[in-house]
C-alpha cells in the first residue's frame, strides 16, 4: 500500500489536542472488548454452561441421603393389639433415623448422552464468545480507520484551502488591476466553494465516525491515532483456500456444529428411557419405640434395584422425536451459517479487490496531475497559461489526492475485513505492530 501522503510528515493525525499519548489500533479494540456489555452477558453464558456439564456429570457418582424423626405416635395394629387388653391401640414416643448410599449402575447411556451434550453447548459457547470478539474488533477498527481518513482529508483540505485562498486573493487582484475579467474571478470562487462543500462533507463524516467510534470503543481516542500497520500478505491468500479455512475453522461455524452435536447427544439421551435403569443400594434403617407398638428395630440392606418404566401416553417418544426435530433444525443453520461466511469472505475479498485496483487508478491520476501541475508551473513562469488555469490545475492535484486517500484508506478497511470474515481478525491484531 502507497504511504498515505500526509502522515510521511507528522507520523500521527491528531485527534485529541488535550492529550498526547497515542491511541493505537490495539488498544482501541481491547477497550471495546473491556466495555461491550453483550460480551459480557455470552461469557456469563458460558460460565452457566460449564456449572450445567458438572451438574450432568455428578449423574456418575453416588448420592447419599439421610433422614431423622423424632414425635409422638398413636398405633393399632397387629402388634398393638396383640399386647394389650383394652382397645387395641397405643400411644408411644418414636424416634428413627436412616442413611442411604445409591450408586446407578446403568441408565441406558442417558448421564454419558447429557454430558457429552453440556460439553458440546460449553464448547460452542466458547466459540461464540471468540466470534463476538471477532465483530467487535471488526467494528472498531472500521471505526477507527473512518476516524483516521475523515481527519486527514480535512487536513488535505484545509492545507488546499490555503492555496487556493491565495490564487483567489491574486486573481482578485488582478481583476482589479483591469489584466483579468469577471468570468475569471468567479470560477475562482467556484473551486473556493466547492471545496467549503468538501469540508463541511467530511466534518460531518468526523463527527459521525466519532460517534460511532465512542459506540463500540466505549469512549473517545484519548490520544493521537496511530496509522495501523498495513500487511500486504492479507489477501494474497487464494479466495478458494480461504473459503476453505473459513467453512472449517470460522468460529461461528464450530459454534454452530457442537450445538448439531448437543442436540444429537440429547437424542441418544432421550432412547434412554426405552431401556431399564439399574442402581445399587446400602442402606441402614434404625427406630426406637414402645414394645407395645413394635419395639426397637434395625433394618440394613445392601440390593441392586431395577426400575423400568413404560409411559403410556407416549410421553417418551414425543420426546425423541422433538429431540430429533431440534437437531433437524441445528444442523440446517448450520448449513445456512456455511454459506453466510462463505458470502462475506466472498464479499471481502470483493471488496479488496475493487479496491486495490481503485487506488492504482487513483494513484496514476495523482501522478498525472501532479505532472501537468508541475507543465502549467513551468508555462506560467513563461506567459503561456493564465493564473486561474494553474489555480484549475491546483484544485486538479488536490481532487486526485482526495480520491487517493480515500481508496488507502479503503484498502486498509477492507483488510480488516478479509480477516474478520475468516475468523482471524482478532489474533492478527494481537500480533500486528501498532504504527507503520
């Protein structure tokens, strides 16, 4: 990328003239990655994700259960009754307490189908926090770089409305002087307004780029902006080969994939309730009372239990069959997000490419106008051209050198954009020097 003209001299634009240290790139991401609340509400996510596969893990291990109670109790049964000899019945003070230990031996494969489930949905919320930071490094430096180009042509056009004040103050002059006309003087005022119209254009496009910049930043530069480093081997990368990387490695894309296989692990998990489960149990049962209404008795027992229960209404296979229907819906979006990312590298690398070829254009015609500046110079020292003619040749120059800064600036944005519709915008970054 040709150096953009205006900072080979001061290095940094300023932005902030209360401040002097400088804003880079890097920091400006990292302060929108700090003050984005939706960043942090998806990682909270993730944390419930992780508290929800320990939940469905402890399915493996043993759960023990206590019970103790104490009170009053009035019986008649057979033991009653058969130890007194007026009604049959007795009052007593009871007190019993139990402990139990039940360890699940099989379930049908239902912990082992929701752990692997609650892992997949940890995973793939990882992967959308990755693709959140993804977007918001995206957006702020798109706005950062809008910040950049919108301050430097204004200083391009304030440096050019110098000049051209002073051809129009010359011109005036002459026109006074009875060696110019009226028609000379009033296109000179032409280029003076268009240029004012120029100016107020891209004044608003500052405070726009502000305002949106303050949006995803959280705040305004605090410093001078620095120019990022431009790598020219971002979109040297075949557009096929990216597609590839991108449908393989996109974050999104894994993220939306562990979600198709939580939902199919959830599947295998609801087929459980077709088969038996099957626990060990120890337990030991000790209560305390009368004689006269059964006395003290000790029950211990160590059994292995099984229960198989069959829902008639249909209860279980309206559940398989949701499940069945929600993986369905989990791996057709998957397909859908395949496609979306494989448009949006398709669009960036468009957008690269128009405009790499934009600002060899551009930067052709600078030239040219800078020759034919530099021609109308030389045949102005010598009469042949009028003053208003070189002041046209001026205003022609600064047209060329607008378009030109738009379209680096353009190039860079469109970087940007290349690595952040293959998920990579983020690592780059962390890695990319701050300054050229």
């Amino acid at each position: 990328m040709k150096k953009v003209p205006l900072l080979l001299s001061v290095c940094l634009i300023s932005v902030s003239a209360t401040t002097s240290h400088a804003e880079s790139l890097k920091s400006s991401v990292a302060s929108a990655l700090q003050s984005y609340p939706g960043l942090e509400a998806v990682r909270a996510t993730s944390e419930a994700n992780k508290a929800t596969e320990k939940e469905e893990r402890s399915g493996y291990f043993p759960v023990i259960s206590t019970n103790a109670s104490t009170g009053r109790a009035y019986l008649e049964n057979s033991t009653s009754r058969g130890l007194t000899t007026d009604r049959g019945a007795a009052y007593s003070w009871v007190w019993d307490g139990s402990v139990s230990l039940n360890q699940p031996f099989y379930d049908g494969g239902e912990t082992s189908n929701r752990v692997k489930a609650a892992k997949a949905r940890t995973q793939a919320q990882e992967f959308n926090v990755t693709d959140l930071q993804e977007n918001l490094a995206l957006q702020a430096s798109q706005s950062y770089v809008s910040v950049l180009r919108a301050t430097e042509i204004l200083m391009l056009a304030k440096n050019h409305g110098a000049v051209i004040d002073d051809y129009l103050s010359r011109i005036q002059m002459m026109v006074n002087e009875g060696v110019a006309d009226e028609a000379e003087i009033a296109q000179a005022e032409s280029i003076r307004l268009q240029l004012e119209g120029i100016m107020a254009d891209f004044e608003g496009q500052r405070e726009t780029a502000l305002i949106e910049y303050k949006q995803v930043v959280g705040r305004l530069p605090q410093g001078k902006l620095q120019v990022p480093a431009f790598d020219p081997s971002i979109g040297q990368t075949s557009l096929g080969q990216a597609i590839s990387t991108a449908t393989t490695a996109h974050p999104l894309l894994r993220a939306s994939a562990l979600e198709a296989d939580a939902a199919n692990y959830n599947i295998n998990a609801e087929k459980s309730g077709y088969y038996p489960t099957v626990d060990g149990e120890l337990s030991y049962l000790e209560r305390e009372q009368k004689e006269v209404v059964g006395g003290e008795s000790t029950d211990a027992r160590a059994v292995v239990k099984m229960n198989w229960a069959f829902e008639t209404g249909g209860a279980q296979r309206a559940r398989v069959k949701r499940s069945k229907a929600e993986y369905q819906e989990l791996t057709a979006r998957q397909k859908e997000t395949a496609n979306q990312i494989e448009g949006d590298v398709r669009r960036a690398y468009a957008e690269y490419q128009t405009a790499k070829k934009q600002l060899n254009v551009y930067t052709k015609r600078e030239t040219i106008a800078q020759n034919l500046l530099g021609a109308y110079e030389t045949q102005f020292e010598g009469a042949r051209v009028r003053l208003l003619q070189l002041m046209q040749a001026k205003n022609q120059l600064f047209s060329a050198q607008l378009e030109t800064t738009d379209a680096e600036y353009r190039l860079l944005s469109s970087q940007y954009g290349i690595l952040a519709s293959t998920g990579k915008l983020h690592q780059k970054l962390a890695s990319m020097p701050d300054t050229k």
